[in-house]
C-alpha cells in the first residue's frame, strides 16, 4: 500500500479508480462542489460504498486493479477525519476541489495505461 506523504492523494485515487470502473463523474463532480462538510461527508460515503460493491465483484479495468493496489485506507480515514475538521468554507472549497482535480489527473493516467495496452 501507498505511504503518501501527501494529503488527500489515497482519497483522490480511490475516487479515481471509481470512475474508472463506473465511466461516470459523478462523485468527483458532486464532492468538488459541495457546499458543506455534511454533503462532503456524505458523498464520500456514497462514492465508498460503491467502491465497496466494486471491491466485492471484482475489478473490469487492469489499470484499476493496479491503482488499486496503491490505496491506503489509513490514509483515506485520515482523509475524512481531516475534512470533517474544516472550519472554513474557503478552506473546504479549496481541499475539496484539490481531491477533485487530483483524482482526475490520476484517472487521466489510467485513461492512458489504458490505451497503451
């Protein structure tokens, strides 16, 4: 597993290989404009329980069962518990919108893994 020394990363690839899987950006989309921590909370756990479900049938796309393989869930709680700790709502917009960004850069890697295979 990834020892990430930067913030959000784990939880930016998680999201990543979701929508790698799925084929949509809904999660990113919602978690990158969410106007509270209540509603960030709360798409992170939509966006883990259908990870979970992903987990649980089995990866499509080799390119996620490899990216897969580098998240840290210790990371990922430490993610939430970083989030919930948020006092400002620039700062939240900030971090959220950092997670945003980052997990789309990462599923643009996997888009390329993808087509070099």
């Amino acid at each position: 597993m990834s020892e990430s020394r930067n913030p959000f990363d784990n939880t930016s690839r998680l999201l990543a290989v979701l929508i790698n899987e799925q084929g949509g950006y809904t999660y990113v989309d919602k978690l990158g404009n969410a106007p509270s921590k209540d509603l960030a909370i709360f798409y992170l756990r939509e966006a883990l329980r259908d990870y979970h479900s992903i987990l649980s049938r089995g990866f499509e796309k080799e390119s996620s069962k490899e990216e897969n393989k580098l998240i840290n869930f210790l990371q990922v709680e430490n993610d939430i518990n970083q989030i919930e700790s948020i006092t400002s709502a620039k700062d939240l917009r900030e971090k959220l919108s950092f997670i945003a960004t980052k997990s789309l850069t990462i599923l643009a890697k996997l888009k390329i893994k993808e087509v070099q295979q």
